[in-house]
C-alpha cells in the first residue's frame, strides 16, 4: 500500500500494483520496453542495471517500486539542483518526496531524518558525498528501506568526464544493507563502462537491461564549419526563434561570448560553465528549467540528469570529444517525443 496526497491536502491509501500507480500517479496508461520487467525485478528484490536512452523514462523504473514496496526509497544523485528538480516535481504529483544535501541547515536536515524515520517519505534524494558519512549510514540503518537507486551510474567510471570519486564508495550498500534491492541507472554506458559499474557497485548478480539508442524524433544534422555565428543564427532565426535550447562550446570563455552575442540578437540566452560562482549557475539553470524560450550556452558542465521534456534543440559549436558525449548533449533534445534537431557544425580544427 502507498499514500497520495490528493487535492485537499489529505493523504488517501491506494492499492500497490504498478498499473494503478502508473495511472493514478503518473498519469500514464502504459509502460514502454522494458520499464515494466525493470520495476517487476525491483519490487522482487532483485538488482537491475539500466541502460536506458535520455528520455526514455528510467526515473519510472525506481519510483514505481519505491512506491510499491514498504518503506522509502533512496536516490543517490549527483546533482543538488537536479535533486531538488525531481522532489519538487513528485511532491506536485502527490509523492512524499525530500532530499538530504547541502543546501539544508541543520534545522531543516534533522526534520527531514525525522520524517524517514517516521515513516512519513516515499522518496529521498541523497548526495553520494553525504550518503557515504558514518552519520548518514547510521540514520539509514534505522529506517525501513524501499530500495536504493544510483542515478546517473556512469558516475563510477574513471572513463568518463562525469566521473565522481563519491560513486566509488557506493559498493557498501551491498555492504551494509545486503537484503535491499539496487537499481543502477544510466542513459551513457559502453561496454567497457557497464563492466565497470557492475564491477565497482558489485552488481554481479544483477539483472541487466540495455535498451536500444535510436531517438527516432531527433533529426540530427552536421555542417562543416565556416562562419559559426552567422551559421547559428540562422538556424536559429529560420527553425528555432522561440524555442528553448542548448548551444554546446569547449571553452568557458566561448560560451559567455556567444550567450552575450545572442542577448544582442533579441534571444533569452544564459551562460553556464563551472567557472561560474555556484549560486549563478543554480539561477541560470532553474531559468532554463521553468521559463520558456531560454537558450543555455554550455559547457559540458551543463546537463547530467537535465529533464526539461520541451528542449527543441541541441547544437554543437564545437565537436565533442567522444560519440558517447554527444549522443548524452544530443539526448536532451525533444524528451517528449515531439521533434527536435540536433545541430552540428565542425572544422578541421575538431578533428586533428
């Protein structure tokens, strides 16, 4: 059994099959390949990897089953402003939904260990950094636990540019809470960095799940590379005048210059790179989340667990380093299912 809030501020009980919640929850008639034997393993209590496209809807494959089974589910995320996104959002849907970071003062972090312990959450977004504390692990080890979902798994590989040192320490949920069922998910994995995520998180015995790429609404286009500005603005003024979108560059200093230059075009355009003080960045990406028409000109700093459903453009100034960065930027394009370009344009200077 699970509890709603509904319309008037009271909680009602409903029945826990997934169907009922996928409906009555989420507002959705049915699951997509292969969300329904995902979030069957969970509830059972088995461990999954999911390999799933951005988009595709891997956030249903841990709330369902935290819904389902007794207890709270625990998210580690790796992203504060990310986390407060998705609590947000679940609370809108009725969801008993917190989250444990930096960002909370004591105060508000000892009421949120005390709502756990009562029984009183459904879902709670934990930084991997504060989860990992002898403080942390011993308020989890007093409270009834749904499951634990690692978000963004990728995160473990020393492969990738998002690796976090934090994921490394994540094998002691098997560790220390060896009867709770895991779910590691992740939009960019390759072979070698699903080995290693089954490898570091022991997920050994799990049950995988690797669904196909193929985002049949993005249209993906790549140009050579001869005036980038005027190149820009013309795809933007003759395809995407008033939509919101993100403009990729390499460099720090490129993504200001260019979100600059857009304003002076009449566009809402907004910078964002990690040499930004943190409380800029947190503005400019809740703008981007919640206002229409915002441009975020970006650095690879911007985007893990991005989930804004009407980006109707991602474009390359510059090439990425890897296939699997760009198909992870190109994949926050059109997250729901509505058409949407992927836009390139390259130079000899990206390839040599």
């Amino acid at each position: 059994m699970f509890r709603l809030m509904n319309s008037a501020g009271v909680y009602c009980v409903a029945m826990n099959t997934t169907q009922q919640i996928l409906h009555s929850v989420f507002g959705y008639e049915s699951f997509r390949e292969p969300q329904n034997a995902i979030i069957d393993t969970v509830i059972a209590g088995g461990d999954a990897l999911v390999l799933m496209p951005t988009g595709g809807g891997k956030s249903l494959c841990y709330q369902i089953p935290a819904l389902a089974r007794p207890g709270c589910g625990i998210v580690i995320s790796p992203l504060i402003a990310l986390m407060q996104d998705q609590v947000s959002a679940m609370r809108q849907l009725g969801v008993r939904a917190s989250y444990l970071n930096s960002t909370l003062d004591a105060d508000e972090a000892r009421e949120v260990e005390r709502t756990l312990l009562s029984g009183e959450l459904d879902l709670l977004y934990i930084a991997p950094e504060r989860l990992t504390q002898s403080r942390c692990l011993a308020l989890l080890e007093q409270a009834s636990i749904a499951l634990f979902a690692i978000d963004e798994a990728h995160c473990v590989s020393q492969w990738g540019h998002d690796f976090r040192a934090d994921y490394l320490q994540l094998t002691l949920l098997h560790e220390r809470f060896p009867t709770i069922p895991r779910i590691a998910l992740t939009a960019t994995a390759d072979e070698r960095t699903r080995a290693e995520i089954i490898m570091r998180l022991d997920l050994g015995q799990a049950r995988q799940f690797i669904s196909g790429f193929d985002r049949p609404n993005i249209r993906y286009r790549i140009a050579l590379k001869t005036n980038p500005r005027p190149q820009l603005l013309r795809f933007l003024q003759d395809e995407h005048e008033k939509d919101a979108g993100i403009v990729y560059c390499l460099s720090r200093k490129k993504t200001e210059d260019i979100s600059l230059w857009l304003q002076q075009q009449g566009f809402n355009a907004l910078p964002y790179h990690a040499g930004l003080p943190s409380a800029l960045r947190a503005d400019h990406q809740a703008r981007f989340l919640r206002e229409e028409g915002v441009i975020i000109v970006a650095t690879i700093a911007f985007g893990m667990g991005i989930d804004k459903p009407d980006v109707r453009f991602v474009a390359h100034l510059d090439m990425p380093k890897t296939v699997e960065s760009y198909y992870q930027e190109t994949g926050r394009a059109g997250r729901d299912g509505e058409p949407a370009d992927a836009w390139m344009i390259y130079g000899l200077q990206d390839v040599i």
